[in-house]
C-alpha cells in the first residue's frame, strides 16, 4: 500500500559511482531504474533530483583553484549528464520521463518550470530535474528542497549510501545510534550534517518531511513508500 502520491526523490551523484572511483556504474543505474518503475506502478508521481559529485563538485573545485562560480556551473552540467544517463536507463525499462533543466539547454533538457514539471507527472511521466537551482552557491540538497516545495510533494526522499541517520558517522564511531525519527529542531541541536543548513531550513520552514535512507540496496525504495519501517523519518513533529 502507498504511502505517498507525490514524491521528490534526492539521488546522490556518488552512489552512481557504484564499485568504480568515478563515473557512472551501469549496474547500479539499472536497479536505480527498476525501482522507480515498481514505484511508478504503485501509481506514485516522481520527481527526481540527482547531484554530480561522481563527476564534479563545485565546492571541491574552489579548494582546488576553480573559480567558485564556474566550478557550480561545472557542477550543474555534471547533474546533466547524470540525469541523461537515467532518462535513458528509465526508457529502457519501459518508464516515461522527462529531463528538466533549471537553465536553458534545449535539446538536452526542457526549461523546467512548476506547472509543465505537475502537468508531466500527473500525465504519468517521471521528471528529472537537472541543473540544481540554477545558480551558483547552492548545493543540490537546496535544488531538491526547492523543487520538492515548489512541486507540492508529499516527501523528499534522500536516497543515500547509508541507512539512516545516526548520533555521529557510524563509519567513525561504532557507538553512533541509528535514528527512526527525528525532528528537524533535534537535527539543529545535535548540528547533524544531514543536508547543507540552507536545504535543512527550507524544508522545516516549508513543513516538508524527509526521509533518509540507503537507496543503494535495491528494493529499499519500494519499502520506504510501502510504509516499512527503514531509514529515518524527519519532520517538525
């Protein structure tokens, strides 16, 4: 049974990375892609983020002497390709969809705005949303907040390459204790790193819940919006 009829879901651009140190693993887009289609057959509309850092990461360019803002732009273009790349894993299965830019690139993506992004959903396609916000000095965790306000979606679901949120890096500290739910004034306290604070703030102001979880175990998706109890839960309650 669904839980959810509209979803924004966050794919990271580094589990796309799959076994490799860079690039795009075509294993893990194709079980990337059979999971939105059972979702999509579960009559649930999807809307997908999807960050770059397989590729390129403008933040860590600046570090390495890019300019910031041509390193963001460097940025939003590899969110591009990733988007491409499982439009097409997403049409060899069958699944209808659309790849969105949130600036203009036509023929590679249609100029996203609000109401073509519903009109594609409610017509049975997923839509891909590349590009990030379009501007410089916002991550892709603040594109998805976006788009998932803007889109009226009922979750914004971070798909990630762990489990959930802990106490600190269970990969660090073998202490750390998984959270089922949390609220995002907790997440504050704690000064978790869930989500950059500007992507973190929108969604809490915006009353957007989230839920983080391992997206790269195939079949975890279906869980989270069949209602099993995976990953953790975030929302103002």
């Amino acid at each position: 049974m669904k839980q959810y009829n509209r979803v924004l879901l966050k794919l990271s651009g580094e589990s796309l990375m799959g076994a490799k140190q860079h690039g795009i693993d075509t294993g893990r887009l194709s079980d990337y892609a059979h999971d939105i289609k059972t979702t999509c057959q579960m009559g649930i509309q999807v809307a997908i983020v999807i960050g770059g850092g397989n590729i390129f990461r403008g933040l860590s360019g600046a570090t390495q002497g890019f300019d910031r803002v041509k390193g963001d732009q460097m940025g939003m273009l590899a969110t591009v390709i990733n988007s491409l790349a499982l439009s097409s894993a997403l049409s060899a299965v069958g699944v209808k969809n659309r790849v969105m830019t949130a600036i203009r690139m036509e023929p590679i993506g249609e100029l996203y705005t609000k109401w073509r992004a519903i009109e594609a959903m409610e017509a049975g396609q997923v839509v891909i949303l590349s590009a990030g916000t379009g501007n410089p000095f916002f991550t892709t965790d603040t594109g998805s907040s976006l788009r998932g306000i803007e889109l009226e979606a009922d979750v914004m679901l971070k798909g990630t390459r762990v489990d959930g949120i802990y106490t600190a890096d269970p990969e660090k500290d073998p202490a750390a204790t998984k959270f089922d739910r949390i609220s995002y004034q907790e997440i504050y306290r704690r000064g978790l790193k869930i989500m950059d604070l500007t992507a973190t703030t929108m969604c809490m102001e915006n009353n957007l819940p989230i839920v983080v979880f391992d997206m790269d175990t195939p079949g975890n998706l279906i869980k989270v919006l069949s209602g099993e109890n995976i990953g953790t839960y975030v929302s103002n309650e």
